[in-house]
C-alpha cells in the first residue's frame, strides 16, 4: 500500500483527459486515487508484473469505471471526465474530516522523489 502522493491532475472539465505513466518504482504497490472536489468518488490501482485492465478510466458524475486497476510498470493510466463536474485527480487517500473541516493531510515541504513527472502550470 502506498502513502504517498503520487500523481495530481490539472482541473479537468467535461471532456478534459489526464494520463499518468507508472514506472519499476512504483512496483508491487497498490496505489489508492480520488477526486480532489468530491472525495467520496475514490480507487486503486495495483502495479504488478503483468496488467489485466484497459488502462483507461471514465468520470462519471459520481464514479470511476473501472474504480479499480491492474497495470504493470510502463503503462500509462488515463482518467477521462464524462461528467459535468470539474474533477481533479489526486493519488493517496482522503481522510475525510467533518462538514466544516478539510482533513487532507497536505505535506509541509515538498520532497523530492523517482516515482514520475508532475506537471506543474501556474493558476
């Protein structure tokens, strides 16, 4: 099981596609994802030696289809929204905290890691 964060999309409108390339690094970890502005809709993808899943994934209003993959090191996952909503990727969990609160665990300094690239765009 992996804690860390991964991967983050950009805002993704209707239509909009985000894809993210798993490496050997990520190998043998199961790997848990959610929608940043509706965290109950939640994943995971498991990296292991052979895939057994189409690689793509469809946002749907208040899922993923498939919520659950199995890919192997080299291929790329690709969420793409079919929903009306504004969606954003995100690997890791969410802790959801109350009505009030945003319980997110967001790290206080960056670290750098080998796990892949992350895309960085100014707002």
């Amino acid at each position: 099981y992996y804690f860390g964060a991964i991967f983050m999309s950009k805002n993704l409108v209707k239509n909009n596609s985000y894809s993210f390339k798993f490496t050997k690094a990520h190998l043998g970890f199961l790997i848990p994802y959610h929608n940043h502005m509706n965290p109950s809709m939640s994943g995971v993808i498991l990296v292991g030696e052979k895939s057994t899943d189409d690689t793509k994934v469809i946002i749907n209003a208040e899922t993923f289809t498939p919520s659950s993959l199995h890919v192997s090191p080299g291929d790329s996952v690709e969420w793409i929204n079919e929903s009306d909503q504004m969606v954003i990727i995100v690997s890791g969990d969410h802790d959801m905290g109350g009505p009030d609160e945003h319980a997110h665990k967001h790290p206080d300094k960056v670290v750098e890691t080998e796990f892949g690239y992350l895309e960085i765009l100014p707002r």
